[in-house]
C-alpha cells in the first residue's frame, strides 16, 4: 500500500454534494494553487437519480434541466387539487447532466485529481486526515465526506428514522396520456397499508413520465412490491400499452439525527451523511446548491469545521413531523392534505425552504393535522431543541 502526497482538500463521494463542492472551488480564486483530490467508487456516468426541487424565477443550474413544471397536482381522500406554484416552478434534472458537466469542468483544471476506488477508513491525524481506499491512502489538511454510513442512525433510538424508499419507471405510451404540465407530487389515493404511501409523477411528454411508487416507513419493500403498484397504477390511469425505458430506485435518510456531531477540526460530513437532507421531506439537491455556497464562504474565514452548523427551529419542526409519522405511520396523507389544502403553495414552499417568518411557519404548524399528535409531540421533543 503506497500513502500518497499530501492534498489541500480531499472530497470522498462524488455525488451532488461532493461535486458541488469541487465545482465552487474551482470557480473561486481563493482555491487556485491547491490541490484537490476526489475519491469515488464509481465513475458517476450513468443518471442513477433524478433531482427535482422547486425554486422561484430562474436559478443556477437551469441549463442543464429536463424539464420544468408550473402546476403540480396533490391527491388524498381529504383533498384533490392541481395547485398553480405561482412564480415557482418545479424543475427536474438529470443526475448524468450534472456529473458530466462538473466533470468536465474539473478535469480541464490540474488542481484537481481524481480517483476510483473504495474508501475503507478515514481517520484523524496530527495535522489533518487519513484517507484509506481499498488501494491506498491519501492524506489532506481538511476533508469533506459525503458517504453516508447508515449504520450510525439505524443503531441509534434517540431520533426518529424513517427512509423514504421508491422504485420509479420511466415509461413511454404509445398514446398521449399523460398531462405535461402538471407533475403529480403526491398522490395518495392508493392503498395506505398503514403506511405513508404515495405515487409521484413527473411526465416529460404527453408519451413519458417518471413513475415512482414512494413510502416514508420504516421497512423496505422487495422490488416486485413496489413494481405492482406502478403497473396498478398505470393501469388506473388508462396506461396499458408502454415500454419501461429506465428504472431508478432510491433509500433516502429521512432523520433528525445530528450528523454535525460527526465533523471535527478537519473533517466536515457533507450532503445526506452530513445531514443536509431535509428530514420532513428527503429532499437535498436545494439544500446542498445552498449550504456549499455557505461552505465556500466558512472556509475563506475560518480553521474550525465543527463550528460551521448551528441548530435552527426548522430542525424541530422537522422533528416533530417525523416524530408524528414514525410513531403513526398511517398518517401521511392525512398530514400532507392539511398542509397542502389549508396553506398557500407560497407559504409552503417558504416553510420547507426554510426562508419563512416565525408568523407564516407557526401558522402552518398549528393548521397541520392531526392536531393533537403535533402538540403531543411538540412537548415531548422540546428539550431536544436546548440539548447540546
Ligand atoms: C434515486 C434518488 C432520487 C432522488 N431524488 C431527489 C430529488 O428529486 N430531489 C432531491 O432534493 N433529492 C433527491 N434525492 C436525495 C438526494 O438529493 C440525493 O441522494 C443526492 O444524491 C445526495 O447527494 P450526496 O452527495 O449526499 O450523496 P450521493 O449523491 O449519494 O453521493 C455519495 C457518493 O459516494 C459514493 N460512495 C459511497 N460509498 C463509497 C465508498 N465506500 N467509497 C467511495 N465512494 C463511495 C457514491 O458512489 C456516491 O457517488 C434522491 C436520491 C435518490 C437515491
């Protein structure tokens, strides 16, 4: 096993948050001159997710967007509606756009180098950190981790984890059934099971659509599960002559869990391992375009990674919504009516951003229902708000 130089910064995972960071370094001065490493298992060239966040007017990464969508539809038995996002959009974008375009802006600047191979162990030194690849070590002042080691939450009882879990298809009819510009952002007028179940609907085309088949719970289904449900779905909505041309399938964190705890001096957990997926939702592409342009900024001006997080009340609110959902799984859709039918999509939207004031967020936790498993869970989580 050979150690290798020393780099200013190694980034291990490749993914969103990984790639985010190393794009933002190389389009700011203040990193020319040092060296960078990034280490991943895989040569990220296939689209293995399909990111979709809303955003208001026009943002950073539009040129590279699948699609975009002004209206989305909600389905439950309590409330039905196609809600106009008024000046937001909802917008898709392939995973394989992303890799191949920060790639090839990385790979035309020597700062950067670039390995494929296995992390096995990262470990603190006297002056920065080890990496261990299944080949080699490598060693940096500073590192930012993105692999996400699930073991640490799932051993924990201390904070609710739910996964949100979905098998999707991306279908081409040989009819024009499909609405263009409305994506179905949860629909929850199938079977519940006891569970939070919905289907989410992104068509590019009257002919195509992404289909997938999503629970928040705690279990994972086996494939021909989730794979019933689409069919039965397709069916429901008149789709019987199709190709399946893609298929995706997805695990994500769904926590309150404190990664932060997990950075030190040197070493910062970046993207879901750094608990940057919104844990009421699952939702991260916003949240890391957003934190790695904080990150960016905290390194120009400061040594200590353990002090880069501070706990907002969003964190909370976060907490309770899951801690709602984990201890009554079956409640979903009832929860997600509510906030859909009694807020404006604006407003809403502002809340799970993160941007709302304290008048517009205290208003959309006292209108979520079941009202009294919220207050329920509101007291009980408090003092987890104060803990250190
Ligand atoms: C299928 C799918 C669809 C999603 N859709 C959305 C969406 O629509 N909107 C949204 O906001 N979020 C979505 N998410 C959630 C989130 O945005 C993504 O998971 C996002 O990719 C998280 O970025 P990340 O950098 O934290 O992790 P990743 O993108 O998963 O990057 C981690 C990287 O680490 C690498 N790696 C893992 N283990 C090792 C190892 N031992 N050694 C070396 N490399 C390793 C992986 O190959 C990967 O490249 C989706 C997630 C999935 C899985």
């Amino acid at each position: 096993m050979n150690i290798h130089t020393t780099y200013d910064f190694i980034i291990t995972g490749t993914g969103a948050a990984g790639l985010m960071v190393a794009y933002r370094m190389s389009l700011d001065s203040y990193f020319e001159g040092k060296k960078i490493l990034l280490i991943d298992r895989d040569n990220k060239t296939s689209n293995d997710r399909t990111w979709c966040y809303w955003e208001k007017g026009t943002g950073e990464w539009d040129f590279l967007l699948a699609k975009t969508w002004e209206n989305i539809y909600f389905g439950s038995k309590n409330y039905s509606g196609l809600i106009s996002l008024g000046g937001y959009k909802y917008k898709m974008l392939r995973s394989s756009d992303f890799y191949s375009f920060v790639y090839k802006i990385l790979r035309q600047n020597p700062q950067f180098e670039f390995v494929t191979d296995d992390v096995v162990n990262i470990s603190e030194t006297n002056n920065g950190v080890m990496i261990e690849t299944k080949y080699n070590q490598y060693h940096a002042k500073k590192v930012f981790n993105s692999i996400l080691d699930t073991s640490i939450i799932a051993s924990q009882n201390k904070f609710p984890y739910l996964k949100q879990h979905f098998v999707g298809w991306f279908v081409k009819a040989v009819s024009p059934v499909f609405k263009e510009n409305q994506a179905t952002f949860m629909d929850f007028k199938i079977h519940q099971k006891g569970n939070t179940r919905f289907m989410y609907v992104l068509p590019t085309s009257p002919y195509e659509a992404l289909i997938e088949y999503t629970l928040f719970s705690e279990k994972l289904l086996k494939i021909e599960e989730y794979e019933e449900e689409i069919k039965l779905y397709l069916t429901n909505l008149g789709v019987s002559d199709y190709k399946i041309t893609e298929k995706e399938q997805g695990n994500i964190p769904m926590t309150s869990y404190p990664f932060e705890k997990n950075n030190s001096l040197n070493l910062m957990q970046i993207g879901s391992a750094g608990g940057w997926t919104k844990a009421s939702t699952g939702y991260t592409f916003a949240k890391i375009a957003k934190n790695t342009k904080a990150l960016i900024e905290y390194i120009k001006y400061h040594d200590d990674f353990r002090k880069f997080y501070c706990k907002n009340r969003y964190w909370y609110f976060d907490l309770i919504f899951l801690d709602v959902l984990h201890r009554n799984n079956e409640l979903g859709s009832v929860v997600f009516s509510s906030i859909f039918k009694d807020n404006d999509i604006k407003d809403v939207f502002m809340f799970l951003d993160e941007k709302g004031s304290w008048f517009d967020d205290a208003k959309i936790m006292f209108k979520t229902k079941p009202s009294l498993q919220f207050v329920i869970s509101a007291i009980l989580n408090l003092p987890k708000m104060f803990k250190k």
